[in-house]
C-alpha cells in the first residue's frame, strides 16, 4: 500500500507519515519544495530505522502519484496549494484532513467555508479528484508518539463509497485506530468543526483529547 | 436538584426525565398543553415507582419554573415554541438539545443555521436566558433503556461559566455518563451537527453509537 502526503512536513502529515511507515504502508511525502520534503523523509528515516514503509521525499505534486493522496496542510492559503494538483489528482482518492480552524479573545471557533466545509471546497477545486475527508480530530502531538498506540476512532466521509473503503482500510493501519465510513461527503462540516470543541476541551483538561464512538458492537 | 423539560413528551425529553428521576432529580415535564405533559408524567410515575426523583406535568411554560431548563424540542416549529418562553425564562439557565436534521435522498444532513446554531439562534429569541448546549448526541432510544447506563460523553458549550458548570453537574447525574465544558456557544454547530454524522453510522452498523472522547486523563 502507498499514501501521499500533500503537507508531509507539517505536524499532522508527517505525525500520519510516522504511524503508516510503522505499518509498512509506503509514504511518498510531499512539501512544497522537493528538497523540504526530502530532508523530512530523511529525517523519518534516520528516526524510524527499522520501519518496515519506504518514505520518499518529493514535492506535493508528486505526492499525488500515490494512489490515495492526504490533505494535510492548513486552511490559511489551501487555494494556492490546490492549483498546482489539479491535474496529478485525476482519479486519484484524495482525503481532505483539513479543518477550518480560527482563534480569538473567545477560543478556538470555525471559520465560515462558503461551500459548506472545507472538504466541499477542494471537491470543488480538484473535479477530477475521488473525494472524502477524515483525520480531522487525530492529535498531531499523539501522532509523534510512536511508541504508543492511539485511542481515535477515524470517521470517513464521501460520496463515492469505494474511495471511502479505501480511506478506511488505510486508516485502520494506524496503530489503536478504528476507522468507519460515516455518511456523505455534505457531513465533513460537524467532522471538521468538532476540531474546535476538541481543542477547546484539551485546554481546559490539559489534554490531547481524541474522538471515539460507543455502542458501535451493540444492536 | 429539579430541571424543566420543554418537550418532555418527546422521546429525547422523556428519555432524560426517566434518567433524571432515577438519578434523584426533580422534573418538571412539560408539553405544549399542560393536560398532555400531566399524562406523560403519570407513564413515568408507574414506570419508575421507586425512582426517587418527583415529576410534575405542566404546560412548557411551567417547565421554565425550574431553574436549568432544557429544550428537548424538533427543530421543525422551533420559534413558535421559543416565542411563550421568551419572560418564563428569564434569568433561568436555558440548555438547547436540539439539532437542525435534515433528511433527503443522499441521507441525514445538517439545515443551515443563519445564526450559526440553533443554541445561538435560541440565545437571540431569549435574550434573558443564560444560553447553553448539550445532550446533542445522546441517543433517545438508550436513554429509554434505564436497565443499562449509558456510554457517553456529553460536551457542554456556553458563554456563562456558571451556568456551563451547573449543566455539567447535571448532566453528570445521568448514569454512565461523563459531562465536559467544552468551548463557547458558538461551538454549539458542530456538535449539533455531529448527530447527522452518528445517524450515518448508525444506520450502517445498525446501533445507537454514542460519542466519547478519549485521552481525556492522559497529560
């Protein structure tokens, strides 16, 4: 299996990048210079030798060889990293883990995405990509934290239910993750605005809280 | 402890009146007409004979009596429940349960909330009320089921600290249940939204799922 990251060298992307490599899943890392994303899978490799994935390091363009290609990179300035993809996405199963994330006096809030969310917006900018989004509320910071398994259940949402299927194969990977297909791609809004209310409550608690639903074995 | 239930003929309203009065709680269950929360009343006192909570039926104006009083309501028909509110709740801590479902071919969706959500919508329409939300994910089919506890986590948002606080104890109160304050009001949208996300789910590994978060103890 072979996952690109457009944003691997940011904490979310390269924490995934971390946990995929350790499953044996290749890792083609994606910057927006090749030589950034090179250093970071140099990096990878030197920290995770025995890793049974291979990483290479390229730029974002050409993380988006790989069969399943993950969004991993802020909502400020998504515009300008989409164009270059457009057409290295066609029919590619691309996973938007972007959250539209703002901060005030008040906290962490959601910023308004006019296409409804942000998964909506890159649908609508990359039309030859297979859409879906999920990884919203995966801590970065637990992410780096290889030497123990997660606690995250992986919500996966799109329209296309085969791209979904992948996305959550390739999700439940990752080490104490249980990944679902969880409705259109329409519900990637609650999915990327929980990030907020997750910070929110890491604050308070001190935490790197994550997301889990019960009751899933229970008729 | 007493709470005020507006809609407490419905089955989310019913569902935490019969978890509230096993808990001890005081419950005032009130419906559009005072005779038809009087009858729902009496169901819960022969239902529950040993519950040591006391439940009174009223009309949705006398459920404002208590002091947190929780909308348990559809989102259909909203304002003209809000509107007789408006004086009864004044000064009251006022706890929105509603979420704005939708449903059309492509499955459960999330209408569009001019105010950003219904917990704000509700705020403005009850400028004397000390608005929170919560309860957005608890599902009404295991509240019924008062022979097992719950497995779930209820976040609460508000912009009044206090009153944020009192709807936690309170909610805490419910069997099985962990309660968290987790941001302000305005994140009241995606956790009214994530109900559509969890009937997605539902629907697809036929449960009733709950949300937890994870890590919450974990530094």
């Amino acid at each position: 299996m072979e996952v690109g990251i457009v944003g691997g060298t940011g904490a979310l992307g390269g924490g995934l990048a971390r946990r995929w490599l350790l499953a044996g899943v290749d890792v083609r890392l994606g910057s927006r210079e090749a030589a950034r994303g090179e250093a970071a899978a140099a990096q990878l490799r030197a920290d995770l030798p025995d890793a049974p994935g291979q990483v290479t390091g390229v730029d974002n363009v050409g993380a988006c060889a790989a069969p399943i290609v993950v969004l991993a990179v802020p909502y400020g300035g998504l515009d300008a990293v989409l164009v270059p993809l457009v057409d290295a996405v066609d029919g590619r199963i691309v996973v938007s883990a972007v959250n539209p994330l703002a901060f005030d006096g008040d906290g962490p809030y959601n910023a308004v995405v006019p296409e409804g969310s942000v998964a909506q917006a890159c649908a609508a900018r990359l039309p030859g990509a297979r859409m879906t989004a999920a990884f919203h509320s995966v801590s970065s910071r637990e992410l780096a934290h290889t030497e123990r398994p997660l606690d995250d259940d992986v919500l996966v949402v799109g329209d296309d239910a085969e791209a979904v299927d992948a996305v959550v194969a390739l999700a439940d990977l990752l080490d104490g993750v249980r990944a679902y297909p969880a409705g259109a791609l329409r519900l990637a809004t609650p999915l990327e605005g929980l990030t907020a209310v997750i910070i929110a409550v890491n604050k308070r608690h001190k935490t790197h809280a994550g997301l889990r639903l019960s009751r899933l074995t229970v008729d």
